[in-house]
C-alpha cells in the first residue's frame, strides 16, 4: 500500500515555466511534509518542508502548497532555470509531540527537466 | 564538518555472500537511518535508530540487520545477499526539532549490485 503517491513521474518545462509537482497521502497522522531535491550520483537533499498548521510555504523560488482536507500537497518552482533540473521527491513523516519522528515516507520521484 | 560518509561506495557480491555497509555522521544526530533506493521505486525506509544502542524496523527490514554501537556510527548487514537486494543504499541523521520539523541529511549513498 503505497501511502504518498507522486505526480507526474517526469516533467520537462521550458526556462522560466512554472513546474507544478503533486502528492497525496493517505495517512492522517502524518505531520510533516518535505521536498527533497536529488542530482544523479548524489544523495537527496532537504529542498523545503511544511507542517500541516500552515497551507503555504516560500522559500526562495520555491513554494509548498498544502491542503489538509484533501491530503494533498504540491511543490511550485517559479522562474525555473535548467539547473533545477534532477529528480524532485516528496515525503511524509510523524512527529512526536515529546520531540521524537518517524522515519520517512516517499513519494516514488518526478524527474523534471527545465529546457533552456 | 563532512557530514554524513558511507563506505563502500560500490560493491559487486554473489548471491549468498555478506556483508557490511558502514555510515558515519559528525553532527552528534541522535537519529539515523538506512534506505534502498530502487528505480521508480523512491526511497523506502529499511531500519532506523533514535539513539545509541536503539535500533526500529522500517518498510523494508527483511533481509538485513543494523547496529547502533556508537552514536555516531550506524552499520547495515547483509547476512546472504540476494539479488533483489541490488540497489543504491543512503544512509541520513537527523536531530528532530519538535515544530522546526526533521531536516534528514543523505550519504552519498554506496551502490550494491548482487549477482
């Protein structure tokens, strides 16, 4: 039972576009929602979280958009250059209210690739 | 700081054979994981350990065995490799951070082929 399911599985979008990245999860006790970023040959790297009290998030050219009611959420690339290029994975994680987590749950991974 | 190492980077086993995938952190995290990476698959949790001497099951635990002797070390075993434990393993830490939310950092990651 896969409990984040990711869309699309690649994307290209010409420079400048607007990449759009969908996921929805299925368990309600998730509480803590990240993006990881991934280059060939490297390891993923932590692009922007959100937790569910907010139902949006900006860092940089980059945007979290959260529904709770709908158990989705979506990652938005403004301004899009090649170099965000690489595979883009969504995750979904338990937090503890005495400061503990669970480990992670991903998405199976959207390849984009931005066209110059 | 060099943050989160793995060793090896690559490795060729036959079928049957074991062995040890070691990861490294110097960021004093209480938490760290080990995860397999399959095409189209994502990243699927394996085991993972809140603290020395702990060690949990994740989604993928079968076939494999973990320890957490020091803090800053966290090992993966493979007691008899099968082919379907080919695959690009990452190691992560983390210091969950109650609503700042819990940033995992990635290895490398050491890529297993078993033949």
């Amino acid at each position: 039972q896969q409990q984040v399911k990711q869309s699309p599985q690649s994307l290209i979008v010409q420079k400048g576009g607007i990449p759009i990245i969908n996921c929805a999860y299925e368990n309600t006790a998730f509480d803590y929602f990240p993006w990881y970023q991934q280059f060939p040959g490297k390891g993923p790297a932590l692009l922007i979280a959100i937790r569910p009290d907010v139902s949006e998030k900006k860092e940089g050219r980059f945007t979290i958009s959260f529904n709770k009611s709908a158990k989705q959420f979506s990652l938005h690339i403004m301004d899009s250059q090649p170099g965000d290029s690489a595979t883009y994975f969504c995750a979904a994680s338990i937090m503890y209210s005495g400061g503990g987590a669970d480990g992670l749950t991903f998405g199976k991974g959207t390849h984009l690739i931005i066209q110059p | 700081n060099a943050g989160v190492t793995q060793t090896p980077k690559f490795r060729v086993l036959k079928t049957g054979q074991s062995m040890t995938l070691l990861c490294a952190q110097d960021m004093n995290h209480e938490y760290m994981y080990w995860y397999r990476q399959d095409p189209g698959m994502g990243l699927r949790l394996i085991h993972y350990s809140v603290g020395e001497g702990t060690t949990a099951k994740g989604e993928v635990p079968d076939g494999y065995n973990v320890s957490r002797l020091k803090k800053q070390n966290f090992l993966l075993g493979l007691e008899s490799a099968a082919p379907s434990q080919t695959s690009v393993y990452f190691c992560a830490s983390s210091y969950p951070r109650g609503g700042l939310g819990n940033e995992q950092f990635f290895g490398p990651g050491t890529r297993l082929t078993v033949l």
